[in-house]
C-alpha cells in the first residue's frame, strides 16, 4: 500500500452479531472510518461505513483507539474524532508519538 489508502472492511457474523474485521498492514495505523463505493456493505442498515482510512503515521499522530499501534509508537493521550468509530467514552482516538 501507499502512505494513505482507503481500506476495505470485512463484515464477519461471530456468536450471532456482525462485527467488522480488517487485518492491517504492517505499520499502519487507522486514521478514520468511511463510507467506499469500491466496497462491499453491512448486512446492518444501521451500520453505513464500509472501510477505513489507514496511512503510515509521522512523528506524531492522532488515530482511532482500538487498533494495535505499530511498533516504535506509544500512546500519549486520549481524543475526540469524528471521523473514528463512536465509543461508550467521549474519547476515541489517542495522541500516539514515535519512541
């Protein structure tokens, strides 16, 4: 993949509820969730995102939570952003730095 890239959810039904699922490339992180023409939908009508926005990051970086963070980075505070998946917090991204 290139620096950004849009990615495709993949949409798994495990103990009768869908979740979404996407392995990540190595050393990306995931900076939003949308909605892609070029990707398949949500059994869900509720449920209107269908991939995310992933890209490389820089020295510093805030991302979606949830996510395993590339090696070399570490989690320095917690954010809002309205392009992350909607949490039970009113948080959903962190602050990530390069060691």
């Amino acid at each position: 993949p290139g620096s950004s890239e849009t990615m495709c959810k993949a949409f798994l039904v495990w103990k009768d509820r869908e979740v979404a699922a996407a392995p990540l490339p190595e050393g990306y992180v995931v900076s939003g969730e949308v909605k892609s023409p070029a990707c398949g939908n949500s059994a869900n009508p509720e449920v209107t995102t269908n991939a995310w926005e992933i890209r490389l990051p820089g020295p510093s970086e805030i991302v979606c939570m949830g996510f395993p963070l590339p090696r070399g980075y570490v989690m320095i505070g917690e954010r809002f952003l309205a392009k992350c998946p909607i949490r039970a917090t009113d948080t959903n991204a962190w602050l990530i730095r390069a060691k």
